[in-house]
C-alpha cells in the first residue's frame, strides 16, 4: 500500500462549502445522535479520494444503513485515522496544537469521560492556540470557529499525515 499526500485544500474547500448546509448525498444524522464526524469523514474524504470498505472496521459510505462504525462515531474514527497498518484512506498521529494543519481533526471530550465531537481544521493562526485555531463542525453548525469557543473537559489533535491508496 502506498502513501499519497492529503489534499488538505479540498478538505477545507468541502468544510466551507457544506459547514451550514448537508450535501444531499449523505444521511443527516443530525437528530439521531449528531452529525459532526459524518461531516468530518465527508471533508477527510474529500481530502483523500479513497474509502476503505473493510466491514466492521473500514471507513466507508454507502448509506445511511450501510457505513461503518468510523464514518459517523468519534472514537471509532478515532480508531480508524491512528490505525497501525496500511489500509485505505487517510491516516493520522496524535499530534499537538502546534503541529495542527488545515484539514487536520480534533476531538472533544465534553465531560471527561468520553469523546463527543470531531470539528475539522479550516485555519491556523500563529502562534496555534485555541484561538487561533479555526474549525468547522456539524452538530452546532460552524464554519470559522476558534477552539477557544467550545466549553470542553478534553481536547485532541489528529494530523493527517497522508492516505494510503491500493
């Protein structure tokens, strides 16, 4: 398996174009448990061009009933991006804010206890501080949103560091 670079300016791209708006291609999950890492995998998707369709523990769309657990559940695309092996689609480390790009996640943790949101990078400032960190998200739709506005226990940072292609 080989390793491509990201297309980090597509991903940012689709975060602005879809932030307030749903692409009708995709299911609205919105009502039924949050739509924010549906709406991350689209914008990681569109940075990589590749799903991986490996039941259970790939990272694809087909349908609303047909997905796997990573395309729409924050620890399992988690799980997914900082795998250990080479299969399809964007990988990510655990990164610090520092090393923070455009088109790159980060993950809330609202109580502590468990991961809840996955807004995507849009734009860094320098120094990167929450501040200066720029996100958009669905599930409290956003577009532009410094880090520093969110209310959170918790915060990680995932840089893509390419996507593995067949």
């Amino acid at each position: 398996m080989e390793l491509f670079p990201y297309d980090r300016a597509a991903a940012v791209r689709y975060a602005h174009r879809w932030a307030f708006a749903r692409n009708p291609r995709y299911y609205d999950y919105e009502w039924i448990g949050g739509d924010c890492t549906n709406f991350a995998s689209q914008c990681l998707y569109a940075g990589s061009r590749v799903m991986d369709y490996t039941p259970t523990f790939g990272w694809y769309y087909v349908d609303a009933n047909d997905k796997a657990p990573a395309w729409t559940g924050v620890p399992y695309l988690y799980n997914y991006l900082t795998r250990a092996h080479a299969a399809p689609g964007p990988a990510a480390r655990d990164a610090a804010i520092g090393d923070l790009l455009p088109g790159d996640i980060v993950q809330l943790s609202f109580d502590g206890a468990r991961w809840a949101h996955t807004p995507v990078v849009v734009a860094v400032g320098s120094p990167r501080t929450p501040d200066s960190v720029l996100v958009a998200a669905h599930s409290e739709d956003a577009d532009n949103r410094p880090l520093s506005d969110y209310d959170y226990a918790d915060i990680r940072f995932l840089h893509v560091f390419g996507v593995y292609k067949p």
